[in-house]
C-alpha cells in the first residue's frame, strides 16, 4: 500500500510594520511656575518640578505623550496628570525638569508637537 502524502502546511506571517506615534497637535509648550510646586494635580497627586509630568485639557489622565521641540529636535515622555493649560494659545503645560530637557526655562515657551504614545 503506498503512503499517503501528508500536506505541509506553511503559514506566512505578515511583516510588522510599526507606526510611528501620530502627532496629536502641534503648538505652544509653556511650564509650571515654582508656586505650582507640590499643588495637587487633577489625578490627585502632588506636583513635583523633578516629575516628568505635563497637563493637558482632553487626554485621558495616566497617559503618555512625546513632547518634541520642533527646532532642535530633542524629546522628552512625559505622563499626563494634570488639566491645562489655561493660558491662551497653549496646548502642553510641562515640568519644570520636562521642559528643561528639551528647551531653556529661561525661554518660557516652545514650539512643540506632542505624539500618544501607547
């Protein structure tokens, strides 16, 4: 009796294309002034200048976003635990140490975009 041939099957996988986080907005990024040190945020807790945190009005709390200064390029991930900012125009308020990283405090304000990241 001849063998019956088995059929090999191969699966081909697709190949993993990462996205790269999608620009939410682009805009002003200002920072908490030294009277905001230690204020509860709207998650609750404390603010802290050495935290890398930001406010923003309409993302979820607890999520992260990239922040990018648009003229030097550099980054920094800051997690949302604040609402604001208030001032007009302004689309991030960022840490002290947040902004720091990517741009001189003495400044005030950044051109940024700001990316979700998951």
């Amino acid at each position: 009796m001849p063998k019956e041939e088995e059929a090999v099957v191969v699966e081909e996988t697709a190949p993993v294309i990462e996205e790269p986080p999608v620009v939410v907005e682009s805009g002003l990024a200002s920072y908490y002034g030294d009277r905001h040190h230690n204020q509860k945020t709207a998650s609750g807790e404390r603010y802290r200048h050495e935290l890398k945190t930001a406010a923003h009005r309409t993302l979820p709390l607890g999520s992260y976003v990239k922040v990018t200064n648009q003229k030097t390029g550099r980054s920094v991930l800051v997690r949302i635990n604040d609402r604001g900012p208030f001032a007009r125009g302004r689309i991030i308020d960022l840490s002290k140490s947040a902004f720091a990283e990517i741009g001189n405090t003495a400044s005030g304000l950044l051109h940024v975009d700001v990316q979700v990241i998951e």
